[in-house]
C-alpha cells in the first residue's frame, strides 16, 4: 500500500501513531491536513470532528481510524475508542498497531485480560510493535512484576516517558525507592522540566533521607508550576520533615488555596497540628479529608492516632480498623489498632496488631519499630507472664516472627 503525502505524516505524528493510506483520495488528504492543523493548535475537538469525517471516506485505511481512536480515548471516551478500533480491525484484523490501541482502550477501562489478549496478538503478529511492548509492560507493572516489565525492552524515548513513570512509582510500592530514582534520571535526563517526574523524584530522594537532593528538585517543581497545588503538597512534606513546621503549613495552606479539595493537604496539615498536640485543630482537617474522600486510609489512620491520644479508645480502634481495611499495608494503621486494644485492655490482641504492623515496614525499620512498641507496652502491662510479655522480651524481628507464629 502506497504512504500518503507528508501533511498526512504530519498528523500522524501529531496523534503519535502511523498513518499509511492509498494515494490519489483528494478529499481524504484534505480532511486529513486540516485534522493536523487543528492537532497542532490544540483544538482536538475540531481534529474529532475532521477526522470523523475522514473516516467516512470509502477508502479511509485503518490508520485513520486509529488517529480518531486515539484522540476517543484521550478525551476519555472509551465506548467510542473501542468502536472506531474496531472498525480499524474489521478492515485489518491482523493490524499490530490497531490490536495494540484495542489493548490500551481495555486497559483503560479496567478490562484487563481481554487487554492482555489484544497485546499478545500484537505482539504475535509484530512481535516489536512499540505499543504492544508498553501496553503489555503495563500489565505487568499492575502484577507488581517489574522484572517481566524490563524484559519487554520497550525503547528509552520519549514515547515511553509514563511507561517509566508508571515503574517508578511500582518500585516505589515495593520499597526499592533507589531504584525508583535510577529510572526518573533517565527520566529527567530527556525531559528535565517534566514536572510528574520531578514531583516524583523529589519525594522519593526525602524518603531517602537525600533532602538536598529533594529540595533542588521540588524548589524547581514549585518554580516552574507555581499555580499548581502538587509541588506546594510535596515541599512542605519536604519541610515538615525538616522540622520547619511553619514554612510545612505554609506550603499546605497555599496548596489548599489553589485546590480546596486536596484531600492529602488537608491530612498533611492536620498531621502538623497532630505532632504540635493540637487534637481538636487536627480533627477538623482529618474530617475535612474525609468530607473529600471518604476511605482515605491516610486521613483514618491519622484520627485514630488522634483519638486515642484523648484516652477514645472506642473510636480509634473503630477508625483504625477502617484505615487497615482501606489500607492492608499501612502499618500505621495496624500500630493504631493496637494502641486502642492497649487502652482497651486488650494488651494480647494489642501487640498481635503491633506484629502485624511490624510485617509491613520495610526490612531495615522492622528491628526500630519493634523497640518503639516495647518502649510504649512496657508501662502498661501489668503481668509479667503471657504472650504480651513474650513480645515485650523479644529481643529481634526473627524471635517475634517465631513469637506471632504459634
């Protein structure tokens, strides 16, 4: 098949896929060199509208289906993107691109063996089609594999800048926050102003205790998107953790001016008023957190914290378990469900909340946090025998495993 003209290219390259189509369809090309116009002025509802009627065209070919496909499903319509890349394969069942775009249109829509489905074909049918590779890298990402995610080899371009977005913030789940760093500077290294990928790694290089590293990122973030909440959130976390608690609540303040609905800041800020004892101030933002979205474990764990530290052991053992179904890995919550059974005299069920809690933090605080728990059972247990003094006398994470075992 011929390739059309290069103002047909230039609209392909504008909706980031291919475009090949039969020579000598006058009206076609000129639908299609208004289509890029239109992509190139950022109008993407006229490029709709003009591609649509390309695709009307008796000879349209399946790449302009998927331009229109690919513009459905940026604006998030999904019904329609599925659709249109199903009329692209009704024309070329075998068409890598189209079965790639028919896999991301799945994904998004949380259909996500039948996306694996259209990915595999893909791949099978040009086993390097870029899309099909990142599509599929995705899926992995969503299993937690990032090994099988890097074995797909999906170019470095920047095609797949939020592909490695996307496994940086897996690793990040897992824990292997250095790693999460590698892959933002290669990120940062195409793209340094990309603000997702600043934002990111400025707050993975402060849980990495790096906070030089952190504050030249987020300094930067907050310099080039100064109407945006999301770097104001991220510095002050930045400054709270510096212990520059008014400079913190500063950045949470204007966050939430220029975003009253940002669920994080209100808990960022409460936690503030939390840790300077101001329970009742705290409260409010917990609840207005919760007001915005209503199981954010984050806000839960935080009012438990609170209420138990006002001797309401009810209601923070309440809100607590609420924040650990919300959140199974939060061992924070799991701390705040023991201490409510703790205050409810409940010291056996306590620190099996406290084990569970421990089994959540990452390898290198296990043995800190298991000290922290004993410091704060120590004054509370009244008997010197039982499995609440066996956990106080474990004197590691491997006897306490042994310990919650039996």
């Amino acid at each position: 098949m011929p390739v059309r003209s290069p103002r047909c290219r230039a609209l392909l390259a504008a909706v980031l896929i291919t475009v090949a189509a039969p020579a000598g369809a006058g009206d076609l090309d000129r639908l299609l060199d208004q289509a890029a116009s239109a992509l190139q002025a950022g109008d993407d509802a006229r490029a709709r509208v003009l591609l649509e009627r390309a695709s009307a065209v008796d000879d349209a070919d399946p790449e302009v289906f998927l331009a229109l496909a690919r513009l459905e499903l940026r604006r998030g319509d999904l019904a329609a993107a599925e659709a249109t890349v199903g009329r692209a394969l009704a024309r070329a069942p075998d068409h890598a691109a189209a079965l790639a775009l028919a896999g991301d249109v799945l994904r998004a829509a949380g259909r996500l063996e039948e996306a694996r489905a259209r990915y595999d074909a893909a791949l099978e049918a040009d086993p390097d089609q870029p899309l099909a590779r990142a599509g599929r890298a995705r899926l992995h990402l969503a299993d937690g594999d990032l090994e099988a995610a890097d074995a797909l080899e999906v170019p470095a371009d920047d095609r797949s800048l939020a592909l490695r977005l996307a496994w940086a913030d897996a690793a990040a789940d897992r824990g292997e926050l250095e790693a999460a760093v590698a892959k933002l500077d290669g990120v940062l290294a195409q793209n340094p102003g990309w603000l997702p990928a600043l934002l990111r790694r400025g707050d993975f290089q402060r849980r990495l205790g790096r906070m030089a590293a952190a504050s030249r990122d987020l300094e930067r973030a907050v310099g080039l998107a100064a109407s945006d909440p999301a770097p104001r959130y991220r510095r002050g976390l930045l400054r709270r953790d510096l212990r520059d608690l008014e400079g913190a609540l500063a950045d949470f303040e204007r966050a939430l001016a220029l975003d009253p609905d940002f669920a994080a800041a209100h808990v960022a800020r409460g936690a503030v008023y939390q840790a300077a004892g101001r329970h009742e101030a705290a409260m409010r933002e917990f609840d207005r957190a919760l007001a915005i979205a209503p199981a954010d474990g984050h806000a839960l764990t935080h009012k438990a914290v609170s209420r138990c530290a006002q001797g309401d052991y009810d209601r923070c053992r309440a809100d607590a378990e609420r924040a650990a179904a919300a959140r199974p890995g939060d061992w924070r919550a799991h701390v705040a469900r023991g201490h409510a059974l703790l205050g409810q005299n409940a010291p056996d069920a306590a620190v099996r909340a406290y084990g569970e809690a421990i089994e959540q933090v990452p390898d290198g605080q296990a043995r800190w946090l298991l000290a922290r728990l004993q410091r704060h059972i120590r004054p509370r247990l009244e008997a010197r025998g039982g499995f609440s003094w066996a956990f106080l006398a474990a004197e590691d994470v491997g006897e306490l495993e042994r310990l919650m075992a039996e």
